[in-house]
C-alpha cells in the first residue's frame, strides 16, 4: 500500500536534535550516533526537508535545508566532538517546534530528541520541569498539531536520562531506551513511522471520497411496445489515493413493474481518480390489460444502482486508523415514457381476419387429409335395390350428390374413408365411417369390407372391397 501511494514523494520535516554535552563522548556515545545518522539522512526522500540542531546549555541549528540528494553531507556541520556543559531539552524542544514553523514547512513532521543526559540548565526557563515555560511548550506543540500530523521520538542512550519528559510536550512520543550501538535500528523505525505518517496524511484528504453512478440514456421518453433500451452506467471515484472494488452490481428499478438491467458485471475494480463506463441494457414488459379502443397512458419510474463497495487496502487502513469507508452515491434517474393498451379498431379488424383465415386453413387441412376412399357400397330398401353397387372415389362422399345422387330423398348424410390394420398379412383394410339421417335418427357407424348394417326400418347398407 505504501509504494502503491507513492509516500516517498511527499514531503515530510524531520528535526533531528542531538545532544552535544560532554557526557555524550563516553562510551563514544555521540560518535556512534553521527555514525548511525549517515545512512538514515542518505536513506531519506529527495523532497523531505532535514532541520540538524545539536544542543547542550542552548540548541544550535546547524542545518536547514530540502535533503535532495546529498543528506550526508550534513553531519559535516555536526561539532567532530560532544564537549559543551549543561543539558537544556526544553530549549532544544523550543527550538525544534520553531523549526516547524518556518516558511513553507511539510504538512507531515518528524521531532526527533537523542540524549544521555538529565536536565541541567541553570538559569534556563526549562531547568524545572513544572515551570510555567513547560506548559508554554505543550500549548505551542498542540497549536502544530492542529494543522500538521506529527510524529515524535525521544531516544535514550542511558537508564538514566530525562528523555521522557519530551512526552510532557507531546503525549504520543515514542521514548525508547538503547544503547548507541542500537541507534540505527532506532532511526529505521522513524523512518517507518513517517512513511506511515505520510500514508495517513495521504488517505485523509480521501475521507470525503465516494464512487458516484450515473445512468445515460433515453431515460426519459420510453416506448414500452419497444421492449427494452441500451444504456451506459458510468462509475467515477472521487477519491485521490484509493483503490475500490464493486461488487454485485445490480440495476434497481422503482415504479416500473418487472423491469430489470441485463449486461452489468460482477465486479469492478476501480482505481483513484478514474471513470469506467459499462454498456448495460434496461428490459421494461408492456403493461397488460384489455382496453377498447386502445388508449396511451403514461409511465415512470427510477432507476439506480445497488452495489458493494470496498477496498483491498481494507485491513492495513484498519491497522493504520484511518477512518475511511468508501461509499457509493445512490442516485436514482428518473424514467418517464408512454405505453398503449389495449386494441385498436385497425389491429382489431386484422386479428378477426387473421382468425377467420386460421378457420378455413383448418377446414381446408381437415378435408384434404385423412385416407382415400376404397370399395363398393350399396344401398337396398326392403329388400330392393335404391343405389346399385358404386365404387367410391375421393375422401369424403355426400349421400344424394354425385354418385350417391340415387340416395337424394331416400337418407342423407356423409361416408369417409378410414384404414385398419388386416387380419391378414400386413396391408392396410380399407373401410369407411358412416354419418347416415334417416327420418329423425342420426347414425353413425364404421363398415369394413364385408360388412352389411341396417338403417332404420328398410334401409340396408352393404359394403365390398
């Protein structure tokens, strides 16, 4: 996350403040820290700004300038020994916050304190740790904190040092005891603590962010016998430095039953800063319901997106405490459009052709289909012959027309032909179905070939093959 928002391009104040009283040279205490400095000040960005104060009765600003790319060079200035007299950390404080404040300062500071030594500063308004001086500090120290994120570090190089008291001037300093051979670890853990500083400062500006969605398209002028639309969503991060990631994207629609949005993703990752448009397509039914005449009625609704949002950098911002959850603006875009129901007098008159067209397909279809009529059939009442034995042609015959003609008078009704399976061999037996009226009776009957079926009193059907 720290390489991803590029912290080392953001400028940061650190304001390394060394003690110089003679007790530093013990145990070559100061030189192994001016040692330790030269990697931490090479390691430092080309935009940090490095302030380099050394102090014992007084502080002595020594450097004050952007690091660039020669930081080391600054411990030329440093004193080559530690020989002053007396222990002044509130005046060496002062001084440091005063730094802070010069023209054109970082909005990210580091204060730095590395003493071995208990206040001895006769005469100083800092030699009693309960002086008046002291609340000054803290005031003047809260004040920079208002409008900076600071970070500060008090290194004791013995057991028996009064590095604590920087905590008296700023309650977060992290005081840590070692000894001057572990000075550069300790300086690697600034380091650290100022990136992350600069990461928080970063993500600060981001607490405003939020992914805002808007929908294009004919939102507002619909036609409902269409179907449905192609749209655009379009999704852009105002945020600066973070990452988000959409999830479950779905269409919301109000107000427009059963419509719904096809075409979005499933996911969207989406970086500072960017604007990613997606092709989507909003699906609307036609509003049912019979209605004559037809009539147009208008329609409306909203529509908006629903969808998670978050971050992969979720859990370093929750190690880090800063308080930013992304957000998505849920703006609804209205809809608006007009829909016709029912039918109209034009498309009425077409379906009743169409249907009327459909009845005679069907009679036409049911007449030519069916097997062919087959055989003789003959007709006798009381005994005498009224239809000589006549062979049959076509699909359907009409009793008393062409001819069956002789049947005019006598009964009427109608003979089509039908098929069965032969009790022998495997050939279809042709025969025929029998609709027959005779005076108030209808009757229906199948003949096979063979077959003799007495209708009425006198009548007498007689089929052959």
């Amino acid at each position: 996350m720290l390489s991803a928002l590029r912290v080392d391009t953001v400028s940061a104040d650190y304001v390394l403040m060394i003690d110089t009283s003679s007790s530093m040279a013990e145990d070559g205490r100061y030189s192994r820290v001016r040692a330790a400095a030269q990697p931490f000040l090479a390691a430092l960005s080309p935009k940090d700004h490095l302030s380099l104060l050394t102090f014992d009765t007084a502080p002595d600003l020594r450097y004050s300038a952007v690091v660039g790319s020669s930081a080391a060079s600054a411990l030329h200035v440093l004193p080559p020994q530690a020989a002053g007299r007396g222990t002044d950390i509130g005046a060496a404080l002062d001084a440091g916050l005063t730094e802070l404040e010069r023209p054109g300062a970082s909005e990210v500071a580091a204060l730095i304190v590395i003493t071995d030594g208990k206040i001895d500063a006769a005469g100083s308004p800092y030699a009693d740790v309960n002086a008046a001086a002291w609340g000054g500090l803290r005031s003047h120290a809260e004040a920079l904190a208002r409008h900076k994120t600071l970070v500060s570090f008090a290194l004791a190089l013995t057991d028996t040092t009064d590095a604590s008291v920087v905590k008296q001037v700023l309650p977060s300093t992290l005081v840590v005891s070692l000894p001057a051979d572990q000075v550069p670890p300790f300086l690697q853990r600034v380091k650290d603590r100022v990136r992350i500083a600069k990461a928080t400062k970063l993500l600060d500006e981001d607490r405003g962010g939020r992914v805002t969605a808007t929908w294009i398209g004919s939102l507002g002028n619909l036609d409902l016998k269409h179907g449905s639309i192609s749209l655009q969503l379009r999704l852009t991060s105002t945020y600066r430095h973070l990452p988000v990631t959409l999830t479950g994207l779905t269409g919301q629609v109000a107000g427009l039953a059963s419509a719904r949005v096809g075409g979005l993703p499933g996911t969207v990752e989406l970086k500072p800063g960017r604007t990613v448009t997606l092709p989507a397509v909003l699906h609307y039914p036609s509003p049912g319901g019979f209605h004559f005449p037809a009539k147009t009625i208008p329609v409306s609704g909203r529509l908006q997106l629903a969808a998670g949002v978050e971050t992969p950098w979720q859990a370093q911002l929750e190690d880090l405490g800063v308080p930013v959850s992304p957000k998505l603006d849920k703006v609804a875009a209205p809809l608006g459009g007009t829909a016709t129901i029912g039918l109209t007098v034009t498309r009425l008159v077409l379906y009743a052709l169409a249907g009327l067209a459909l009845l005679l397909l069907l009679g036409g279809w049911g007449r030519s289909v069916g097997p062919r009529l087959r055989g003789v059939l003959a007709v006798s009442r009381d005994g005498a012959a009224v239809l000589d034995a006549v062979a049959l042609r076509g699909r359907r015959a009409k009793l008393g027309k062409g001819p069956l003609r002789p049947l005019n008078g006598v009964a009427s009704g109608k003979v089509r032909g039908v098929e069965r399976k032969s009790p022998i061999g495997r050939r279809r037996e042709p025969g025929i179905r029998c609709v027959i009226r005779s005076g108030r009776r209808t009757y229906r009957f199948v003949l096979w070939p063979g077959d003799r079926r007495k209708v009425g009193t006198d009548l007498e059907f007689d089929y052959s093959d």
